[in-house]
C-alpha cells in the first residue's frame, strides 16, 4: 500500500537526505580554494546531518502500521514523453529505510576517521567533495521511486567512484584502476540500460509499481531477459563473476575509499537491485538460478583469492567479494533468502568497515605499507586497533555472538536446505574465510617483528581510532536485528514473508557444522602460518593452484582472451576496412570528380580570344548544322 501522503510531518524532509550531501558536494567543489580550510568538517557535517534525518525517518516510520510502511514523495516531472512520465520520486520503505541508516551511518565515521587520515593531503577539501557527491549518488540510488531514477544514482556511483579511485593520479596505477573500474562497470551498465528499455517497452513505464503489477502478465521469456539484464548490471558494481576484476585493483585509492565502497556504497548497490527486483526474479526462474550460480562462483572465488595475497587491502577485497557473493546467493533462493541478504549486507557493512579503516590505521602506523610480510607483532604497538580489528575478524568468520554468525549462518541454512551442492558451496566458503581471514591476523598482530627498519609503528589519532570503536561495537553487536525474528517482519512488506524449507536435520546441528568447518579453517591458518617462520619476500616455488590465486585467478587473462583481444582484432579489422573501402571509395570518387575538374578546368582560362573564338566556331557549327538539315 502506498501512502499518498508523504508530505505528512518529517517525510517532507525525505529529499534533504540526499541534498545535504548534494549541496555539501557542490560547495567544495565548485567553491575551490576558499573552501580549503573547513571543507573537510563541512563534507562530514551534511552526512552527519543526513544521518540525523535518517534516524528521524526511521522512528517515523517504526511508529506507523506495517500497510502503511510505505511514502513516496514527489519532488518534480523528470521525463514527460507523450504517454511516458518519470517523476524525481521517493520510495521510503522498510528497505530503503534499513540502506539510508547504513549508508549515512557508516559514511558519518568514514568521513571522521578521513579527517585524520587525510589531515596531509593537499587536495582534502577535493577529496571530502568526492566522498559527499559518492553518498549523495548511493542515496539517490536507494531512495528511487523508478528505474530510471536508480539508474541516475547507478551512474553517479560510477562516476564518484572513478574520481575516487584515481584520487592519488600521480600514481600511474591508481589511474589505471581508475580506468579499469570504470570501463568494467560500463559493461554492467549497459545490461542495466537495456533492462530499463524492456521494461518500458513491454509494460510502458519503469516505476516500481507498475513494473511489479504488470509483472505476472508479462511472458516467462521477456521476464527472464529482464533478470539477467539486472544480473548483469548487478555484476558490475557488486564485483561478481564474471565483471569482477576491478575490485582488488580499486585498493589504489585511499584507504577510507576503500571502505566506503566495500562497506556502504557500490558494492552494495547490486544486491540491493536484485531484491528490490523481487517481483522481477520471481516471474523469471531461469534468471533466479543464474543469480544463485553467479553468487556461489563469487564467493568461492573471492574466499581463494584472500588466501594467497600479501596486501592486506587486497586480501579484504577478496573478502568482499566472497562476501557479496553470499548476499547474492540468499537473494537468488528467493522469499527464503531476501531478508537474510539484507541482514548479511548491513553486519559487512559493519564489520568490514571496522577491518577497512583499521588496515588503514595499521598502515598509517607503518609508513604506508600494505605488505603484510613486513607487519608482525603490531598488537602491542597499536592495542585500539588490534582490539577493534580483532572484533571485525570474529563477525567475519562467524564466530558464535557476533554479528556475523547470525546473519551469514542464516544464508548457509537456507541455502542447505534449498539444494544441497548450493549448501555446500557456502559452507566450504565459511571455512575458506576463517582461514584467510586468520592468516591476515596472524601475519599482521602475531609473530615475530618483520619491520623495516625506518618503521616505528604508532597507534591512530582518536580521530580515527573512535570510529573504530563504534564500528567494533556494531561488530559485536549487529546480530541483535534478529531477535524476535524483527529484521524479517521489517522487510515483509518488500520482499514478503520469508519461506522455511524444511531441513534434513536440526538447526543446531547445522549451526555446529558451520562452526566446526570455521574452526577448522582456523586450525591450518593457524598451523600453516601461525606456527612457522613467515619470510618477508613471498615465496616463488609455490604450486599452480597459490600461483592462480596471486594472479585473481587469471581473471584479468581470462578478460583479455574473450573481451578485449577480440574487440582489439575486430577494432582493427574494422580500421583496416575503413582505410581501404570506404576511404577508398570516398577518395577514389573525389579523386576521380578532380580528374574531370581538371580537364574541364582547361575550357576555362580566362583569356576573352579563347572564349571568343569559342563563340565563332559554336556558331559555325550550328550554322553548318542547319545548312546540313536544309540540305
């Protein structure tokens, strides 16, 4: 049920959420460098400022009925096409209400934690301006009423992510990542793209509403085109087989960067279209399968990823990436996997910003060094940050009570239940986790030092160390959305009820295998790493399968074989082409019309005794003629 009366007390404050941020973005980057000295307190205050509103709507909307969960706001006519007409319109509702706590919270205590991290770099106030037109775009992308208002949200994150990115572009492999991420995400965005032009075509609108009543009566064909479409779409910005190898080199930009888009913004972008798009999946079985398959693909292939890097921003991204894939899987199981999706996505958002921003601590520590080879020990040199890190790597792995042990175990049983080869996909990937995800702890807070000698390493500023604290806290504490089943009866209203397939065994049989298969993961990290002397120069004679791993599994190889080698060829083949035939049919024609010009530009010499003589002997030939004809 949509409430038509949004205008209704603190929803009228509903598009302030994403102008502040809007307005704080212009500001610093239009207002140059006078804005300098306070631009990064002005960039973190509209975020906070949206936070505020965020929380202020949220309570709005828990104090209403669960029929009226439900507010869309009109700002103005977008598009108005003859028959066709696009609002810029709001959809506040449980599921975009959970997103704007999340994205404006988490990116409140980025941008803090930035003031500290950033407080040397010349080009802050720039920086701030990026981050603040980076939430802007993910709000709009959130708070859409249609497609094509996501679409300009989809597009805005793309650019700020590229402009973030290739922050730093003196350096030229950050300005390579720059480019990859953004050539990367264009693929996606043209399934997104053609997407939203189906639906126009086959229902006449891309709002929300009327593409989800018309759905049902839509042919099984053209719904699943549509799904993977958005599937495709959803690859790109959520880092998923196969568009997936931007990812680990977007680390080249600043560490808050990092966790911003890992945390709160992009990556989580394509999830987010998936359930939105229920109505979309569920009309589409072919396309819901492709999502659960993609997802499993993912999450195996980002877990083997994070096991062999030595960047420990690298061995994050993996992280993400196997992550989001478990959030894709839940969403592709359906009814019985939506709510649970949405629960994973808003404890990574917690615990992976508390890991994000304290790599970047340690590395603020450490000279700017990422290489986890050179760390060791850091636990006594840097204690906030081991205690807060240290919280972000139990969520992770999923030990018992915290935050990532409820929603990421809630995936693994649905998952089990609907299909036991899916089941032990994610099961396998939750051991795979504890093991790289132990690794990285081990190589960075125990151990022997393997410090470089000009390396005296330092706790944070609290700037950046209170971040870490609220963000260690939620950690811990995320799994309490599911008591009393609330984040579940929350989303009802979006994604409707979730379905329990029954299970072969007892839950609490299910939850200690999970737990035995992470502790396992646990115990060879712990013998492998824990246990031996670790080298600061990574090994070389290492087997194929460590080899494929360090190379993102020939991901990059795999992209220049069916992508770009190819397109070069073709590139090439159609130079050639133009060259030979249609230049050369252009400069054969004016070749030859300058070859007739010639000649006839003889008849024309500008001497009057030629045209003269030119007139006698037309008129003799015409008097002859006559003659001839009288004759």
């Amino acid at each position: 049920m949509v409430d038509p009366s949004a205008a209704d007390g603190v929803f009228t404050l509903l598009g302030l959420v994403i102008g502040l941020p809007l307005l704080g973005a212009v500001v610093l980057l239009v207002g140059g460098r006078r804005t300098d000295r306070w631009g990064h307190l002005l960039g973190t205050a509209t975020v906070a400022g949206s936070f505020v509103l965020a929380v202020l709507l949220f309570v709005a909307l828990l104090g209403r009925g669960e029929g009226e969960r439900q507010v869309t706001q009109h700002l103005w006519t977008w598009v108005d096409v003859g028959s066709y007409q696009v609002g810029m319109d709001l959809l506040y509702d449980p599921l975009s209400a959970l997103f704007l706590l999340l994205i404006t919270g988490v990116s409140t205590l980025i941008h803090v934690y930035s003031i500290g991290y950033m407080a040397h770099d010349e080009r802050r106030r720039r920086f701030f301006g990026y981050l603040n037109l980076f939430v802007a775009a993910m709000l709009m992308l959130v708070l859409a009423a249609d497609y094509l208002g996501v679409f300009l949200g989809w597009e805005g994150v793309g650019l700020a992510s590229y402009l973030l990115i290739g922050f730093w572009q003196h350096k030229p492999s950050a300005a390579a990542a720059a480019k990859k991420a953004f050539v990367i995400n264009r693929v996606g965005d043209i399934g997104m793209s053609l997407a939203i032009m189906l639906m126009f075509v086959t229902f006449g609108t891309t709002a929300f509403v009327g593409v989800s009543q018309a759905a049902g009566e839509a042919g099984e064909q053209t719904m699943t085109w549509i799904g993977l479409l958005l599937l495709l779409g959803a690859c790109g910005k959520s880092a998923q087989v196969p568009l997936q190898a931007w990812l680990l080199d977007a680390m080249e930009g600043p560490t808050p960067v990092s966790a911003l888009i890992h945390a709160a913004t992009m990556v989580t972008a394509g999830v987010y279209l998936v359930t939105r798009s229920s109505f979309v999946f569920e009309n589409a079985p072919v396309a819901q399968t492709a999502v659960v398959v993609v997802a499993c693909v993912t999450l195996l292939w980002g877990a083997v990823i994070g096991c062999a890097k030595d960047d420990i921003k690298k061995v994050l991204a993996g992280s993400t990436m196997s992550q989001i894939g478990y959030m894709m899987l839940a969403a592709g199981l359906g009814p019985a996997g939506y709510a649970f999706a949405i629960f994973h996505l808003i404890t990574h958002g917690f615990f992976k910003a508390t890991m994000f921003l304290g790599a970047g601590s340690v590395m603020h520590g450490t000279n700017d060094d990422v290489d986890m080879r050179h760390y060791g020990a850091l636990r006594t040199a840097m204690p906030v940050t081991f205690v807060t890190f240290a919280m972000g790597y139990l969520a992770i792995i999923g030990f018992p009570g915290f935050s990532g042990f409820w929603s990421k175990d809630k995936i693994i049983e649905a998952a089990i239940a609907e299909n036991y080869v899916v089941g032990a996909a994610a099961l396998v990937g939750a051991g795979v986790t504890a093991f790289y995800m132990t690794r990285l702890m081990l190589m960075t807070f125990f151990g022997e030092k393997r410090w470089e000698p000009d390396v005296h390493p330092h706790e944070s500023p609290k700037v950046m160390t209170v971040p870490l604290v609220v963000l260690a806290a939620l950690s811990v504490l995320g799994g309490v959305l599911l008591l009393g089943d609330w984040i579940t009866d929350w989303l009802t209203p979006v994604v409707g009820p979730v379905e329990h397939h029954e299970l072969a065994v007892p839950v609490i049989v299910v939850t200690l295998l999970v737990t035995a298969v992470v502790a396992v993961g646990v115990g060879v990290a712990v013998l492998l790493v824990g246990r031996r002397e670790i080298p600061r120069e990574a090994p070389t004679d290492v087997s194929f399968v460590t080899r494929a791993a360090r190379a993102d599994l020939y991901g990059d190889a795999i992209n220049d074989g069916l992508v770009v080698a190819p397109g070069a060829a073709l590139v090439r083949g159609l130079v050639v082409v133009d060259d030979r035939a249609v230049d050369g049919a252009v400069e054969g024609g004016s070749g030859g019309i300058a070859a007739l010009a010639s000649v006839l530009r003889r008849a024309q010499n500008g001497y009057v005794r030629t045209y003269a003589l030119s007139v006698l002997l037309g008129a003799v030939i015409v008097v002859l003629a006559m003659v001839a004809v009288t004759w």
